[in-house]
C-alpha cells in the first residue's frame, strides 16, 4: 500500500464516480478500481458496494476515508515543509469557487500560476456557496472564494476585492441610455434575480427595501451567466458586478449602468480553515489572487 493508492480511494469516495477519482490522479479508471481493491484485500473488507448505482461507500468505507483524509492532510504538510527548504513551488492548489466570481478572471489567474510555476497545478471548482464552505471546513480543498464572507471559529477570511454593482440591461433597454442611475427608476421593471438562498439576494433585496423599491422578479437563477444570457435576449434588467459583465460589454451584448446614490458593492474574500498551515504553493496563489485583484479602493457599503 502507498500514498497514492490512498489519495485515489479518497478521491473515488468524494466524488463519488470511480472515473473521476482516475483522472484526478492521472490513472486509468481500471487502475483506480485495482487501488480500492487493494485496499479491500489489505483490511479484509467492502468499503465500496458496487451493487448499487451510484456506488455506496460502506461503514467500514467511511471511516477509512476520514482516517485516509488526515493522513493525506499530514503527509502533504510535510512534503510542503521539505519543498519550503528547497524554495520549490509545486503541488496542487485546490479551490472551490462561486460561480459569479468571474469564470475568465479565474481562468486567467489559474493560466498565469501556472506559467510562473510549471511544477505546479490548480484544480479548480464551480459550488454553490454552501457547498464552497461545506468543502473547504471538509479540508475537500484548500481555499474557498464566496461572496459576503463569513468568518467563524473554524473559518479565516482573506479579504479579496469589492466589486461594484450596476445595473445590468439589453443595449435598447430604455434605462441603459443613462451614464448613472439611482435605486427608485427600478420600482416595477421586470427583473431577473439570483435565487432567494444565496447572500447576494438577500443583500440587494435589503438594499431595494431600504430605499422602499419594489421589482418584478420574473426569473430566478442560481448562477451570473445564466442571468447575464436571459437579461440579453429580454425586457428585464438586473443588478450584477461589474467585473462580470466586462466582456458583454465590451461586445455590445449587455449595457452597465453604475448605481449613484448610494452606490452598492458586493465584497468577495477568500476562506480558508483555521489554523491550516499554507503550502509555499497555496501562499503563491493567494498572493496571485491578491495582485489581480482589481480591487477598489472605495469601501464596501453591500
């Protein structure tokens, strides 16, 4: 038995799926399939029943992928130690991200790390935020990038960017003529919102009452590309992060309007477990993040 026959089971059981776990440690899904029945022979026990689909990780499954879990924690702690003192940036970042973060920021940040460092490799995740902070308190991965953060007794917050909210239109909507807007002119347009659950709702919501401005919610989606789609092809507007919407801009796609009295902004930090110990690799990245930020200097009044 070795370290990577234990980082496949446990990838295998997080995933749940035998061919993602595989291509997570660059093995074929047979060989991923031979290293969980090693690890059956080795204890003399199912911890897969395959009988079912999805597969069900049994009892005896489920406490040696949380015992595996640690170890792989610990054996990563000291591997990161020993690179420190070799001043070798490499491994793998884990982050699990919201998906209105910016899908083209992300991905140019994780293109650029990785240029700079070519031993080195970012796996990168789309969550709703709950799952965000479910995986990073999980240590399913090593940072988490939500909006609004929340610090706790498990959890650090590393402040990243306030992104500014405007108001987001088709190029023919009446209001997107406008340089600037404020909250009232919104009252009664058809509206597209994200979903009641996520803290950005909840947010601009308690911005239009405190300003007594009612909208007409006709869609709800739990993601910013969605929105950004229906709002191009539609009457309805929405209230979105600049950042995001650069590029629908840029081609005509999409009108951005910036809110004046008051403005609003929504805060995006990254999370990380408390007292986790960095690899010299994930003190790069956030330190990458943190240097194409693009953040504001104005304060964040969301």
């Amino acid at each position: 038995m070795n370290i990577e026959t234990l980082r496949v089971f446990c990838d295998v059981v997080q995933h749940q799926s035998f061919s993602r776990g595989a291509a997570l440690n660059e093995v074929s899904q047979s060989a991923a399939t031979q290293s969980v029945h090693r690890l059956e022979r080795h204890f003399g026990v199912r911890l897969i029943d395959r009988g079912k689909r999805p597969f069900v990780v049994t009892p005896e499954g489920q406490a040696c992928y949380e015992g595996f879990r640690e170890v792989l924690e610990l054996y990563d702690s000291v591997e990161a130690r020993l690179r420190s003192l070799r001043l070798e940036i490499a491994g793998v970042v884990r982050v699990a991200a919201i998906y209105s973060v910016g899908l083209h920021h992300m991905a140019r940040c994780t293109q650029q790390f990785i240029e700079r460092h070519p031993k080195a490799k970012v796996r990168l995740e789309y969550q709703r935020p709950n799952t965000v902070y479910e995986q990073v308190l999980g240590a399913e991965v090593d940072l988490g990038i939500v909006s609004y953060p929340t610090p706790s007794s498990e959890l650090d917050v590393v402040p990243w960017r306030n992104e500014r909210m405007v108001l987001a239109s088709s190029p023919h909507h009446p209001l997107a003529q406008r340089e600037a807007i404020t909250i009232e002119p919104l009252a009664g347009e058809p509206y597209i919102a994200f979903d009641r659950d996520l803290t950005i709702r909840k947010e601009i919501d308690r911005h239009l009452r405190q300003h007594s401005v009612s909208v007409s919610v006709a869609m709800e989606f739990d993601n910013v590309e969605t929105i950004k789609q229906a709002v191009a092809i539609g009457v309805c507007v929405s209230l979105l992060p600049e950042p995001t919407v650069r590029m629908e801009v840029r081609a005509g796609l999409l009108r951005a309007v910036p809110l004046t009295s008051p403005e609003l902004w929504r805060p995006l930090g990254i999370i990380h477990r408390q007292r986790k110990v960095f690899t010299p690799t994930v003190t790069k990245f956030v330190e990458l993040l943190q240097e194409t930020s693009d953040r504001p200097r104005e304060p964040c009044h969301a």
